[in-house]
C-alpha cells in the first residue's frame, strides 16, 4: 500500500492510498474458494465446484465486495500510518478500482488542531461571594406578592399598573397578519410585553374606548418576517381593573407551602430558598467566567465540520424548545446562520480547550460526585429513588451529568491555578439585574 498526504489548509487533508492488484487478487481467490464450499452450481457437487467456475460466476460480484472492504481496511491503516486524527467521515472520490489495475482513491476530511494551551497562572478570575441581607429577603418577598397580585374592575380611565381587556387586530400595508389578532386579551399596562408604543397607547383609556396604534415592530424582532415593518393596531377596551398586592398572611404563605409558623416561618424558608439559588447561580457565573478566560486567552483553528455540525445540533434544540412551547418555528430567523456559527465556534472551541486542559490535568470522571449530583437533582421528586434509576437506566443521561462533573472538577482545577481575586456583589446584581426589581 502507498500513502501520500497533501496539505489544503492548516486543518485540511487529503489522502491518497494506492493498493496493488496483488493485494485484492489474493483476497479475491480467498473469498472465493471459501464460497465454493458453501454455494450451488447446477452440474456440480457441493464443494467440487472448479475455481475457474467460480471466478466466471462470482468473480466480479466477489471483487467489487473485496474492493468495498479494502478501501475501509487501507482507509484506517493509512490513518494510522500517518497519525492522523479525522474529525468525521471522509468524502472519498474518486475511486479507481478497475480489474488488474488495483484499487486507489482519495480520502479528503479535517483534522483535529493541535491545542497548545496558554499558561493558566496568566488568567485572571473574578470568584464572586453574595451575603443575602434582611432587604433581600424583603424585595424577594414583594416581587412573589406582585406574582400574586389580583386585579378588580375599575371605572375610570387605565393608568400604569393596570389590567385591560382588550380585542385588536394589527395590519401592515392594509392587510391584517399572523398572529396580529385577539378578543378577551389581557396586558398588564407597564409590563412591557408588548412592543413600543402600544402600552402607552391604551394609558387612559377607558372601558369601550377605541384606540388606532401606528407603531414599528423592532428590527430584531423574534418573528424576521415582521422585524422593522410599520404597522397599525386597531384596538377596542373592554375593562378596566386595578391591581391589589396580597397581604403577608397565612393563606398567601400556604401557597409557599408554609403551613405553620407565621410570617417568621416563611420568611426563613424564602431566605432558604435564596441560599440555594445563590450557590448555584455562584456556580454557574464561576464557570461562565472561567471558561470565557480559557477561550479569549487561547486562539486555535476550528475545524468547519465540527462548527457546522454544532450549528445544526444548536438549530435542532431551538426548533425542539420553540415547538415545546407552542411556538411555530418557521418565522423565527432560525435561517441566520452567522449568528448561530459564531455561538458555534465558541462551544467548539471550548469544548477542545476543555478536553486538552482535562487531559494535562489527569481529571477523571469521579463515580461519587456523579452520584453525588444525580442524588441532589433527584432530591426534588416526590419518589427521588425513580429520578436517580432514570440517570443511570440511560448511557447518554449518564454521561451528560458525568460531562457536567468533569467540567465542575476542571473548572475548580483551573481557578487553584489562575489568578484569583475574590470579589462581593449583590444578590441582585447575582441574578441578574433586574430579576427582583419591579
């Protein structure tokens, strides 16, 4: 067999593999003595067919399946031979495989880059720590009253806070539009669920008030084929109802599942519940940090197939999300591949850097703290034993939470060895600014 490797790119390869006639002949003849003991040929006996019988019979048919395997044979041994490592399937063309002229083809396919990692003791890592204080406790508590809030029908004109009823229809260019009617709706005025302008539209408007809305749907909207077009909203207001906050008493806690205790009680249990919150949002900012560290301080070739194949695996979930929700994913600019590469590059890139930095630091997946994980996801469910069966009657299940603990141990591994300066913030700044405002 005779191997040459050309060179298209950085992380492109081309394999040219030749085998003699030689080679296949003697398998052939092989192939075809061996059938000659099992196969039936009129005029002759099992196993006294003459070979040159067999060779006219199942010659070509037997060489064709030799040439099939051959190809695959070479393909992994001149893999092998040439150290190399594909990142997919090849394409293979052409193949040359004509009778007495052996077997030669060309394997094209990309190649894994070679990851040489920055040192880490260059990094610098933000670790963050939250305290929760008694305000804390007290604006979560009124954003869960402002959740429950009810609203009573007033006869006034709306103002901010509000709930209207509402029947409207939009249309663009005259002509009404998917999606862009509704009888009986109910929007909180301030809420800001619709776009701009349609809110204020309906302040203080009272109960059988029309109102026309000419307004612009924002240019990056969710639906592409609506984002930056103008359009007007005939609507029609049906009620008017005020908001009122629940009190702090027994029957808002029980729906907390707070049952005794009073308001100290429950008070204990939303601080509780912040904790954890806090330690896994801790967590994952911790992550989110070190991994954009390792991926800014590290440039490396990506290999396009992984970065498409990322992409399409990333379109999937979205479609399977959307049609989960309800939502028709046909217009939602799911076709914007260059925003969706450029997330891809960054999960492939990551994802390389990850596996190099777990394999210099010898970090093997711990069979405890996967137990360990998959008890404390499980702790939630009502027959908890079920949950953790389920992890472990599936490979793939297993094997997503083993990837999450390696990614846990490879990040702590990684902040020992950075630069690491620990830094306080606020539980609403943890959370996201905003999560606990009004």
């Amino acid at each position: 067999m005779q191997v040459t490797v050309e060179k298209p790119s950085n992380l492109e390869r081309k394999l040219i593999v030749e085998v003699p006639e030689e080679d296949i002949d003697i398998k052939v003849t092989a192939r075809l003595k061996e059938l000659s003991k099992t196969v039936k040929v009129d005029g002759f006996r099992p196993g006294k067919i003459p070979f040159t019988v067999m060779k006219q019979r199942f010659g070509p048919r037997v060489r064709d399946e030799v040439v099939g395997e051959v190809l695959r044979q070479s393909y992994g041994e001149a893999l092998n031979e040439q150290d190399l490592r594909p990142v997919a399937d090849p394409v293979i063309d052409p193949v040359e495989a004509k009778k007495g002229e052996g077997l030669k083809f060309t394997a094209a396919f990309e190649v894994f880059p070679d990851v040489a990692l920055n040192p880490f003791d260059e990094l610098k890592i933000e670790r963050a720590s939250c305290e929760i204080s008694d305000a804390d406790v007290d604006t979560m508590i009124e954003t869960l009253k402002k959740q429950h809030k009810t609203f009573t029908e007033v006869e006034r004109p709306s103002q901010d806070g509000d709930q209207v009823t509402i029947d409207f229809i939009g249309r663009i260019d005259g002509e009404p539009f998917e999606g862009g009617e509704a009888e009986g709706f109910e929007l909180e005025l301030g809420a800001g669920l619709m776009i701009d302008g349609f809110e204020d539209g309906l302040m203080g408007k009272s109960a059988g008030d029309d109102a026309k809305l000419s307004l612009t749907f924002p240019e990056k909207y969710q639906n592409a084929e609506l984002a930056g077009k103008a359009v007007e909203f005939d609507a029609k207001v049906q009620k008017v109802a005020e908001s009122a906050l629940p009190a702090l008493d027994g029957e808002f806690f029980k729906k907390f599942g707070v049952e005794e205790g009073g308001e100290e009680a429950f008070r204990k249990d939303i601080r509780e519940n912040m904790e954890r919150e806090r330690e896994r949002a801790l967590k994952q900012k911790l992550s989110r940090d070190v991994l954009d560290q390792l991926h800014d301080a590290n440039t490396l070739d990506l290999p396009k197939s992984l970065v498409d194949n990322e992409v399409q695996r990333m379109r999937q979930q979205t479609i399977q999300n959307m049609v989960q929700r309800g939502i028709n994913p046909a217009n939602m600019g799911l076709d914007d591949n260059e925003a969706m590469a450029e997330a891809a590059s960054k999960r492939v890139k990551l994802g390389l850097l990850m596996a190099e930095m777990i394999k210099q630091a010898e970090i093997k997946p711990d069979s405890a703290k996967v137990r360990e994980t998959i008890d404390n996801m499980a702790a939630s469910y009502e027959d908890s034993a079920a949950v953790v069966k389920w992890y472990y009657d599936d490979p793939q299940r297993l094997r997503d939470i083993e990837a999450m603990c390696l990614e846990e141990e490879a990040v702590s591994w990684l902040v020992e060895k950075a630069q690491t300066t620990d830094v306080k913030i606020s539980f609403d700044d943890l959370m996201n600014p905003g999560q606990t405002d009004s």
